[in-house]
C-alpha cells in the first residue's frame, strides 16, 4: 500500500511540473502574438524611484551595508503585491526584448537571454518569498530574509529594466519615450 501511495505522489508531482510547464509555454505564445501597444498596455505602473533606491543599496555594496531597515524595503516594494507586479511586468519586458529584434536582431538576442537570466533570479526570488511567508509567522529568522529576497527580486528587475530601456534607446529611439514613460 505504501508502494502505491509513493508511485501516487510522484505521479502527481510529474503531472503539477508537465502542468506549469504547459501554462507557462500558453503565456508565452499569448504575449509573442500582441502587439507593441498592447505589450506596453500591459505593463504595470511601479514606483521607480523606490525600486531603484533598493535595488542600488543591493546592487553597490559600501561600508555599512545596512542602509535600508527589512521593514523599509518591504514598504518600498509595495509588500507582496508589488512583488507580483514586477514578476508579471518581467514577462511583458521579455516579450518586448523579443520584439525589439525586428529591429536589431544581434543585440535583441543577447539582451533577451540576460534579460532571461534576470527574469529566473526575479522569479526564484518571488518564489522565495512565497515559501517563507507561512513560517515567518512563527520563527522570526524569516520576517529578516524575506526582505533580502524583496531586495534580490528589485534588483533583477531594475536590470531587466535599464537592459530593455538601453535596448529601445539604441534599437528603435521613437518608441524609447512612451517605453520609458511607462517603465
């Protein structure tokens, strides 16, 4: 019985990674077929200036590294809901690296698979997060690297952002404006 039940989970477990992978492959397809319009139309309106503040404390290590309290860099981020935002916003910034190669194809593609590696750091980040909240309710050590995640997952997407803006900026200068209007 116990033989069935290990066969069981593992199963189950197969089917949940096929799954996401699926979901994840449908999202792409879904974001490669819009438009430039609708792409930037999908972009969610963040607080840059908050964001690069924790992104540059993580990013440029100096003399007293504690700059921002764990509480501050939360706030900053807009909690767990601003976290989302930028996950999903990194999605929409791979598609547009991807469009721009319509353009500039040899430096669209190496920006778009930096871009890529940024995405994954801000992705596991997230995922980081999501894992420590239920026991940072119990074991203080979490409510402290909670925030350290917060703080990884902004400077991944600071980098996705200043790579795509350099990329629009040099690729297709029109549209840099309403890009950076935006972002």
């Amino acid at each position: 019985m116990t033989f069935a039940l290990s066969y069981f989970v593992f199963g189950a477990m197969i089917c949940g990674f096929v799954a996401s992978v699926v979901s994840d492959r449908r999202a792409a397809r879904k974001l490669a077929r819009l438009d430039w319009k609708e792409l930037v139309a999908g972009l969610y309106r963040l607080d840059t200036a908050e964001l690069t503040a924790v992104a540059i404390d993580y990013l440029t290590p100096h003399r007293g590294q504690i700059d921002m309290e764990p509480n501050k860099i939360w706030d900053s981020l807009g909690g767990y809901d601003g976290l989302k935002k930028m996950r999903e916003n990194a999605e929409v910034m791979l598609a547009l690296a991807a469009y721009a190669q319509r353009w500039n194809f040899e430096e669209s593609v190496i920006v778009t698979e930096r871009m890529r590696l940024d995405a994954a750091s801000l992705s596991r980040a997230v995922r980081r997060i999501e894992l420590g909240m239920i026991p940072a309710m119990v074991l203080p050590r979490f409510r402290f690297t909670l925030p350290l995640y917060a703080q990884e997952a902004s400077s991944s997407y600071y980098l996705m952002r200043q790579r795509l803006l350099a990329l629009y900026e040099t690729s297709h200068a029109c549209r840099y404006p309403a890009l950076a209007a935006v972002l």
